[in-house]
C-alpha cells in the first residue's frame, strides 16, 4: 500500500512538470498566430483598399485632379471599414493620363514588445497599387490608325 501512494505522488509531479512547460508555450504560441492574423489581415486589407480606390478612380472621366479627388473619396469609404483602426495611415495618391496610384503606408504596433526599442516594436506596412486609364474605344481607334499608316507607308 505505501508503493502505490509514491507512485501517486511521482505522476502528480509529472503532471505539474508537464503543465509548467506546456501550458506557457501553448499560450504564447496561441498569442503569436492571434497577432500574425492580425498583421496579416492588415496588410491584405491595405492593398486591397488601395487597388479599390486606384480602380474606381481609373474608372473616371476628367482631369488627373478629379480621378485623385475620386480616389480620396473612395479610400475614405474603405477605410471607415476597416476592423482595425491604423491612427498613423499616411496616404499618397498621383493621377496621371495613363493611371491612377495609391499608396498606403503605417506603422503596425506589435502588442506586448512595447518594452523594445521603437524600430522593433513597430511593423512598417506599404501598399501600394496602380490602376491603368483605359478607354477601350480610343485604343481601338488608335491601333487602327497605326495598322492604316504602317500598311500604307
């Protein structure tokens, strides 16, 4: 009867040997892939928010101004979307004849490294997207003209 109350004893130990190893790491591995969704949620978002914008703006009639003023306002719907607020997204957005581009950058914090240095506890995310202007029927056009001038000389 003594035996098997020792032997008790052993697993318990066992048991709270085990339970100081894995319990932590299971924690702080369920910790790092909540943080790699997270970081990962946001990049996939940023660049689709900027290939939207740059897209919809392509999309406009008129100046290179009113495709960037269109490209401001549709970012902003995007944005306002967001499940995660960046409160330092700097945003850059160029029209031209030829496209529209959005560029998106911020600075991601890492949840719990805020003890680091600034450089290594910030993630830098750029997106940056263009969208080609096309207007189909001028392009049709075009070719033909240069079809026309290089069969007749």
């Amino acid at each position: 009867m003594k035996g098997s109350g020792c032997r008790n004893t052993e697993k318990n130990a066992y048991m709270t040997l085990e339970a100081c190893f894995i319990m932590p790491i299971a924690v702080i591995l369920t910790a790092f892939l909540l943080i790699l969704t997270f970081y990962l949620y946001t990049v996939c978002f940023l660049n689709q928010a900027a290939y939207i914008a740059a897209f919809r703006a392509s999309l406009t009639e008129g100046a290179g101004y009113a495709r960037e003023a269109k490209a401001e306002e549709e970012l902003e719907k995007l944005l306002g979307e967001a499940l995660i607020r960046l409160p330092q997204l700097q945003k850059e957005i160029s029209a031209a004849s030829s496209g529209v581009t959005v560029t998106l950058r911020t600075e991601w914090p890492l949840p719990g490294l805020g003890v680091l240095p600034a450089e290594l506890g910030k993630l830098q995310i750029e997106a940056s997207k263009e969208a080609l202007v096309r207007d189909a029927p001028a392009f049709i056009r075009g070719m033909r003209k240069l079809a026309q001038i290089g069969e007749g000389g």
